[in-house]
C-alpha cells in the first residue's frame, strides 16, 4: 500500500548508510529530475552537485540530527524531511512542492502587480512611497508622485470594445515607461489611472517630467484600423511636503488631478492646499479681465542685434502689466496665471495687435525693425491663430516676413496640432523662430520636424561663459547645428562684453540681452533704432539684415 502512495504521490523516498551510499531511492516525484525508481541506489549522497549544500544537510542528518528544509533541485522545489538513526544511517522524505511554489509565486506577483499592463499596482506603489516618503523626511529631500488620468479613455471602450481599450492601457504603459528614470516607479492604479513615483524630484523637475509625459501621449494611437489620441490630466504632488503618508500623498494628487482637467485637460497641475492662494488666484483673474477692459496691458522692446556687423535689426516686443495697484509687473506675475485660466488668448490676440500697430508706426518713419512676438502654447494650439496673424498684417500694411514668431518647445505637448498651426504660419510667410533652445529633451527631433528659420539659444546656457566649459560647449554646438541648417542663431541674456565677444566668436550671428539694452518703451526705443539706421547709412554698407529674412 505505501508503495502505491509513493508510485502516484509527488514525493522521494531516500535512506542511505553511515556512509552515505544510497540505499532507497523511490517514488514518482523522481521523473521531475530525470530519474528512475532506484536509479541512485548504490550511488553516494555526496557525489550529487546540485543544490551545493546538499553534502552538508547529509553530513547533519547521518550525525544523528533531525530537521526540515526546502531545497531546489534543477527547476523543481522540494520541502525535505531528513532524520538521523542511531546507527548513524539516515531517512528521509522530499515532497515537491514546485507546482504549488509557482501558484504561491503567482499569486504574490499578483497581490502587487497589474495582471494586464504587468506594472506594479496600488498596493505595490503605496509600500513603496511609504518607504520613499520615511527616506525623504529622514534626508530633508523629496519626492514627485503623478497621479495620470486619461482624457475620455471611455469612449475608447464603448466605441471599440473592451480588448482595444486593453491594447491603449498597455501601449500608455509603454510610452510612459520609456520616458522614466531608473529609480522611478510606474505603476496601474486601476481603469484608466496610473502613477508615477519619481524620488527626488521637486516642483519644477515634478513639472517637466508632466510635460514629458503629455508629450509621450501625443502621437496618435492605431487600434483596429481606427486612428485617435488619447490625453491625459496629471496632478502633481510632492511629498513630504504635501503629505508625510502615502494615502496623503494619493489624496492631494488625485486633486491636483482635477485641478488639471477643470483647467482644460491634456494638462498637469501641482497640488496647492492654500485655501489663500485660491483666493489670491481668483482675485488675480477678475483683476487680469479688468486689466484687459481696460487696456492696462503696455509692450516693452528689447532690441535684437547683428553681431558682426553691431547694429540695431530689430526688437522682441514683451508685455507688462501696468497694475493701478502692484505698478509695472513682469511677465512671470501674470502669465502663468493667464496660462492656467485661458486668459492668454485674450492677452496673446491684444500683445499681437499693439506690436504690429508699432511695426507700423516705425515703418512710417522709415525704420522698418524686425518685429518679434512670443505665442503661447493655447496660441499654438487654436486653428484660428494663423488667420489672426493674417489679418493683423494686412490691417497695419506690414509684409509677413517684417514678423517674426517665437514658439518655445515647451509648449508643445499636443504637437500635432502645435505643427500644423505652426506650419500655417510658414505659409503666410512670417518667420518662425524656436525659443529657448536646448532646454527641452527632444529638441533635435522637433528641430527637423518644424518649418522653422531661427534658433535662439537659451540664456541659461550663456550665463556662465566663457568660464563655463560645458555652456560654451553647448552654445558652440547650436551655433553649428544652426549654420548647418541655413538658420539664423540669436543668442539671449547678453550681459557682458565677454559673453558678447564669445558669442558672436562662437557663431551667432545675432544677439539680445541687458548689455544692449533692457527691455524699453517704444519712445525709448525709437531713437536708439533712428541712430541704428544712421550708421548704417555711413557705413554704406547696403542693406542691413534681419534674422531669417532677406534684405530689409
């Protein structure tokens, strides 16, 4: 009767002498290893290789002790049972367990990951920013989490089927993972959420990994022959300030989440539990609506110049909100809060207007300056900016190539549709330059794909030259990139004339920053470009020239 348990159930039955030769050696469990019922027999125990501590459990076991372990042997897993005998033999019993260990492996990988994207899953990501957040606190650093959350994912299921929604929650998975770090988690929370666990980011790197990630969403998804974009709403908090657990930390972001969608979707938003800083918020729009009724909005000029040559060729015209109450405020006060609530468009559509008015007048006196304008990413999405554009021109007599417009790669997350706005604007002729370069990760792929005839290299990299290596470096580099191409380079935030002397030595043609001039009123402006014009007159050197254009 044992004999048929043994012959049926997975297990080994094994005896050997004082000397370790094997003298049992049954049961079926032996096939997992390639043996037959008392194959081994005759054999000694310590001439087995596998697993390594196989001789020292024989050597405890024929000194008389008793005890259990688990072992494995090639691919299977044992629970082994070995008992000493007082004549210095052993017996002992191996029951595999592999089967059940690859269930209980199973099942503990799905108790912290998502059956269908295989990513970690809520429980996963709440351990882990449990023990991120004890570090972050401990070392006086800090951690993102992003809680991402697609945009009318529904539609995706009840128009094409719950197996295509599958495949679109696995290629997010895909895209998002691509972009992260090595330290950073990813994980499915469920339906249409996911997070990203990013420690030691901070606010503003927390922000850029949320462009990175709209970005990676972008282009368009094929499912069953059927072509669409999936966006995505993220909201962004960042412990331990914002939450010192992770149900905190899950709480704020969720909100900053929704923060994000009422914001316009396809956006992030960081978490801010002021309750004064929303009423701060909400007070600075009704004033920014005044301020626009009122036209309290003023452009100010900082001139643009040829570097060879050192002459005055144009001018970037930058708001400024003349506040009855703060005075003059730059750009950074209000218009990112413009940005947040839409207000842009209205502040973009009134800056376009009063720069061209001003082209205009110029022209009138005969000065005929480049006139460049920022446009805002809500800009660079609306189909109608192309014809705004058109009709400014013609409504002031400017030629489109008088007009320069700045796009900053930063804000194209939605690029298809930043592209063919952009791509409408290179119809009409106006000149098209690429803000801030090489700030952003994919700029040499946006560069190749955009119509674009100017570079301006970012101050950032220009700040710490010639005395910074790596800056030099990187501002030499754009500077060939730029001449390869046939494109102009501008080079912003000259300060000094060591930087202007590197700067034009490095290659750019064409620069701008508080060395020249701060940013001016237009009557200031007016005599420094009269005086421009003067020079180049005695000089009779011909035509002066503007950045990507011809003669003006």
């Amino acid at each position: 009767r044992l004999g048929a348990v043994v012959n049926v159930a997975p297990m080994i039955l094994f005896a050997t002498g004082p000397d370790g030769v094997l003298t049992l050696s049954e049961g079926k469990a032996l096939e997992r290893l390639g043996l037959a019922p008392g194959e081994m027999v005759g054999t000694s125990i310590f001439d087995y290789a596998e697993p390594p501590e196989l001789p020292e459990y024989a050597r405890r076991a024929l000194a008389g002790e008793s005890f259990q372990n688990r072992i494995r042997i090639g691919d299977g897993t044992f629970d082994c049972a070995w008992r000493g005998l007082a004549d210095g033999s052993m017996t002992g019993v191996a029951i595999d367990v592999s089967d059940r260990q690859q269930s209980e492996e199973r099942l503990a990988y799905l108790a912290f990951h998502d059956p269908l994207t295989g990513l970690p899953n809520r429980a996963s990501v709440e351990e882990q920013l449990g023990r991120e957040l004890a570090r972050a606190a401990r070392d006086g650093g800090s951690i993102a989490a992003l809680y991402v959350d697609l945009d009318q994912f529904k539609l995706v299921n009840d128009s094409l089927g719950h197996g295509a929604g599958d495949r679109v929650l696995c290629e997010v998975a895909e895209r998002i993972g691509a972009i992260t770090r090595g330290g950073d988690l990813l994980a499915r929370l469920g339906g249409d959420e996911f997070m990203l666990i990013c420690p030691g980011l901070g606010a503003d790197a927390a922000c850029a990994a949320g462009a990175r990630i709209l970005e990676a969403l972008d282009p368009a998804l094929v499912i069953d022959g059927a072509e669409f974009r999936i966006g995505a709403s993220i909201g962004i908090a960042i412990g331990p300030g914002d939450g010192r657990t992770a149900a905190e930390i899950f709480k704020h972001a969720d909100a900053a989440m929704y923060q994000a969608k009422r914001g316009g979707r396809d956006n992030f938003a960081l978490y801010s539990d002021d309750a004064g800083e929303t009423r701060r918020k909400l007070t600075l729009t009704a004033r920014l609506r005044r301020a626009l009724a009122e036209e309290q909005f003023v452009l100010h000029y900082q001139p643009v110049h040829d570097l060879p040559a050192g002459r005055l060729l144009g001018v970037e015209a930058l708001v400024r909100w003349q506040d009855p109450e703060a005075g003059l405020v730059p750009p950074a006060g209000f218009l990112p809060h413009a940005e947040e609530t839409g207000l842009i468009a209205r502040i973009g559509e009134w800056v376009l207007e009063a720069a061209c008015r001003q082209a205009a007048a110029w022209n009138e006196l005969g000065l005929m300056p480049r006139m460049a304008v920022n446009a805002s990413s809500r800009e660079l999405r609306d189909e109608g900016y192309a014809g705004r554009v058109a009709a400014a021109l013609e409504r002031h007599s400017l030629t489109p190539g008088q007009v320069l417009i700045e796009v900053s790669e930063a804000s194209m997350h939605d690029f298809e549709r930043t592209r063919r706005v952009i791509e409408r604007l290179h119809e009409l002729g106006v000149v098209l330059a690429l803000d801030d370069f090489g700030t952003e990760h994919s700029s040499l792929a946006r560069l190749r794909e955009l119509p674009v005839q100017v570079l301006k290299v970012d101050r950032s990299f220009l700040r710490g030259v010639p005395g910074d290596a790596a800056g030099a470096s990187i501002v030499r580099a754009i500077a060939t990139l730029g001449a390869g191409l046939g494109m102009d380079v501008v080079a912003e935030g000259i300060e000094t004339e060591e930087q202007l002397r590197f700067a034009a030595a490095a290659g750019c043609g064409f620069g701008q920053g508080y060395h020249f001039s701060r940013p001016l009123p237009a009557a200031q402006v007016t005599p420094l470009l009269t005086s421009s014009l003067a020079r180049s007159r005695r000089a009779d050197r011909g035509p002066a020239r503007s950045p990507a254009g011809s003669p003006r």
